[in-house]
C-alpha cells in the first residue's frame, strides 16, 4: 500500500470514527422537553423582593470569584509541576509504576496546599451567610482526610496508564478507556452503597406520594432514603444515585426541616425520579466515555515528548493535561448537565401536575440557597450544572401556558 493510499484510508477510518461519535453525541443531546418550547422572561424582583434578589447577587458573585480561583488555581500549579516535576524524581525501589504514583501524590498535595488559604476563604464566606456550619480546623482535616481517595483513584489511573503503556507503548489509550469507563460505571453502582442513608422516618404523606408519582413515571420500587448532612451544612439538596438494584432518590435532612412544603418536596422528588426514568445516570456514563477517549488520546500523543506514559518522568505532564483537558470542556459539561436537569424539571411537571408547588419550589431555593436566580452568561457557562432558578420557573409558565394555565 502506498503513502498516499494509507494517507487516504486513514482519513477514511477517522470520518466514520468523528461520524459515529457525533451521531452518539446527538442521541445523548436530545431530550423528552419540547424544542419548541419558549421561556417567558421572569421578574424574579417581584417573586423574592428587591433586597434579597441584591443579597443573593453579592453572595453569588464572590462565590464564583472564590469558583474561578478553584478552577485555575490548580492548573498554574500543575503546569509549573509538569515543567519541573522531574526534579523531584529519584531512582525509586518501587519500579517505574511505583515512582509514577508517588510523582502523581505529590502533584496533588502541592495543589491541596495551594489551594488551602482560598478554601479557607470560602469557608469563611458560606460560614458568614449561614450556609455551612463547619469550623476551620474540622475542614483543614476534613480536607487532608478527603485526599486519601483522590490518592487511590489517581494512583489507580497511573497503575492503568502505565501499564497499558508498557504493553501497548503511544496506544494504551485504546485499552485503558474502556477500562476508565468501566470503573466509574461500577463507581456510580455502588455509590449508594458506600454513602451512609437512613429510612425516612414520618412523612406519610410525602412517601404515599413517591409511590404514586414512581408508579406514573414507570420507576417503581426504587427506596427513597435521608442523608444526614445537618451538621455540616443548613442548604437543602437531593439526588438519585445508583444503577439496576442499587438506584435511590436520596433527600437531604436539611430538605426535610420544615422549610418546605410537601407539595414541594413531592416536585423534589418526582424530579429525582425523573432522573431514573430518563436513564441520566447511563446517559452520563455515555457522555463521559465520549470525551474520556479523545481526551486520552491527546495525552497519549503529547506526552511523547517525555518519553511516553511508560516512564515516570511523563507522569507531571500527564497530572496537567488530565485536569487541563477536563477543565476546557467544563461549558460543555455543563450545558449537557443543565438539559438533563432540564428534562427532570419538566418530567416532575408532568407527573405532579403542581406547577404552584414548582414555582414555590424554586423561590424557595433562593431564600435557602443564597444563589443569584439570575447570573451572568458568564457563571451558568463556568459553574452552572442546573438552570437558573429564572429559567425553572419561566419553564414552569411555560407548562402552565402549554397545559391552560
């Protein structure tokens, strides 16, 4: 075979390759909301009052402030690590794989050192507007404590990288990304599992009503459980978590104090619900084997230059360009994060059929949350995994106008 016709084949298997992702980016994009459906504007003044509208907008903006430093910080710390990483390489009793992984712990402590004092300051911020109730000392240790997993799954990924690459030399991103996506979907399995959940105590009402709105979306039987995050946190909060047998909508303590009504904590739970029935946690896992593979591939080809990910010395370079790659296409995520969310909102429409009790819900989110329900282009870009509170509730005029009001 020819240069030329090598050239040409390889250009072949490249567009059926970019064809084929698209068309799975596509599949994952779409969703059950209306794409004709338009938002009406919101006067969010009129719905929560000028003072605190002004208040949650204060608080919102140094959050981000205190967000955007969290972003980048690390990243000037990896890149000035993966210059001079090497100098902290020495020969190791532990082989290559063994230095790799201590190379990769200490690229993480020096960015949890970094980041001490701005953490420190948002303490100090969410502490001062009531949002968080933990001390200093308990986070700094709290903090440290939490590294010890971040050590295990990085030292687990150079173990992968690594020995793929002794094997299969610039292409261990072929048989390593299968593996990545394998480990976070047993990851997201046994999350519930490894989360402590209690039973929900009272709350008759609210449990007769899981049952049927379960039953209405076609996801029966999944438990609902409480988490107990009271002592460390008054914001309220939801999720579902798990897949197959160990799926679970799982409520906050703090959602459960009194602050909201049942018929909003019923939309709270038909939007968890609706996560499930909409299969966002295997959408997710898709959508992260979607960029985990040219992500890995560009590592792969950059890293060369250091020798491969066979030897230690590419493990620097290789901390920033994960965390670098991730962060560039944060947006993306997000956006593809705020249409899910999007399509749990509309699904816990369909199924209460309480717009009043949504739109209570997401006023209400204002007062116990603190955020803007209106930022900037700029912050739902960077940061924003939902909808603006304004755009939930313009949805849920939407519905109403769609439904007779």
């Amino acid at each position: 075979m020819t240069k030329s016709s090598r050239r040409l084949l390889g250009l072949l298997i490249f567009g059926a390759l970019a064809a084929a992702w698209l068309s799975a980016a596509s599949l994952l994009w779409r969703t059950s909301v209306p794409d004709d459906l338009k938002l009406p504007k919101v006067d969010m003044s009129a719905l929560v009052g000028a003072s605190e509208l002004h208040q949650s907008q204060h608080f919102t903006l140094i959050s981000n402030l205190f967000a955007l430093c969290a972003m980048f910080l690390p990243l000037v710390v990896l890149a000035l690590y993966a210059k001079f990483g090497h100098c902290f390489m020495d020969e190791s009793a532990v082989g290559s794989i063994g230095t790799g992984m201590l190379l990769a712990m200490l690229g993480l402590a020096l960015v949890w050192i970094a980041m001490a004092a701005p953490g420190l300051a948002q303490l100090w911020w969410y502490r001062k507007h009531g949002i968080v109730t933990t001390g200093y000392a308990e986070w700094i240790f709290g903090s440290w404590l939490g590294l010890i997993p971040v050590f295990e799954q990085i030292c687990l990924t150079i173990l992968i990288v690594m020995g793929f690459a002794r094997l299969l030399r610039n292409r261990w991103w072929i048989a390593a990304v299968p593996v990545f996506v394998g480990l976070l979907t047993l990851f997201v399995f046994i999350t519930p599992y490894e989360i402590p959940l209690n039973q929900l105590d009272g709350h008759a009402q609210l449990k007769a009503a899981e049952a049927r709105i379960a039953k209405r979306e076609g996801v029966a039987k999944i438990p609902m459980r409480v988490q107990n995050v009271g002592t460390m946190t008054t914001a309220p909060n939801a999720f579902t978590a798990g897949l197959g047998p160990s799926r679970r909508v799982v409520l906050w303590d703090t959602i459960l104090d009194g602050r909201f009504s049942e018929p909003e904590l019923e939309v709270v739970v038909a939007h968890e619900l609706g996560h499930q029935k909409h299969e966002h946690l295997w959408k997710n896992i898709g959508w992260y084997a979607l960029f985990v593979l040219p992500i890995a591939f560009l590592i792969a080809r950059w890293t060369r230059r250091r020798g491969g990910m066979s030897v230690p010395l590419a493990v620097p370079l290789f901390l920033f360009l994960w965390f670098a790659l991730q962060t560039a296409i944060v947006p993306i995520n997000n956006a593809y994060s705020r249409r899910l969310e999007a399509e749990a909102d509309w699904t816990a429409l369909q199924a209460t059929n309480d717009p009043k009790a949504a739109k209570a819900l997401f006023v209400n989110f204002v007062s116990t949350t603190g955020e803007d329900p209106n930022p900037p282009a700029w912050a739902p870009f960077l940061f924003g995994t939902h909808p603006t509170e304004a755009q939930r509730i313009a949805m849920v005029e939407a519905w109403q106008a769609r439904n007779g009001g």
